[in-house]
C-alpha cells in the first residue's frame, strides 16, 4: 500500500529565470520568501519553489501563489514576510503588489 503524501496549503512560485526576473532580483525574492517559511516552521505547510520565466518581462520579480492564482509584480525581498503573514497565514492578499496582465493594480 502507498504511502499518503500530505498536500501543501500554498505553492508559491517565484521567477527565477528569463530575460529580467533573474536580474531584478528573483533570487532574492526566493530566498527571503523561503527563510521565512523555513524559520516559522511552516515548511510542512507552505511551499516555496523557483519557477522558470512567466512570460511576462519587466515586471518582476514576480510570484505567483496557488490555489488562489494570485499574480504579484515587483516584489522585493522586503515583501516575504508581509505576503507569509498576510496571504499565506491570514488568507489575504497583499493588494500593493497584484498584477493585472499589464503591471501593478496599484502603485
């Protein structure tokens, strides 16, 4: 008989990869969005993985966090821990940093 693997609540994806994401900071983005998973002790809950491109250049670093399918643009590492506390732990969405398909709703 298989084992059950448990399902993450959240899968957040950052870019990490294409043409400006990489260069604008994505790794950064991903590193502090993962220490704050990592040193809450949520890694059980959340997962945090790098992506390759969106396909949406010049507006990154962007993440993206399923289920919700929630976009956001422009995020920096000083963001990880307003979007693990306000999205991930309190299901709300960081408004300051959706993405619309066009840049941010709101600046």
């Amino acid at each position: 008989m298989a084992a059950i693997m448990d399902v993450f609540e959240k899968h957040v994806f950052v870019c990490f990869s294409g043409k400006t994401c990489s260069q604008e900071g994505g790794v950064e983005v991903f590193d502090a969005l993962r220490k704050e998973v990592f040193e809450r002790g949520l890694k059980t809950r959340f997962r945090i993985n790098k992506a390759g491109c969106f396909d949406h250049c010049g507006n990154g670093p962007m993440v993206v966090v399923y289920p919700e399918s929630v976009w956001y643009a422009h995020v920096k590492p000083e963001d990880a821990r307003e979007i693990v506390e306000e999205h991930l732990l309190g299901d709300k969405p960081v408004e300051r940093l959706f993405y619309d398909g066009r840049g941010r709703i709101r600046e």
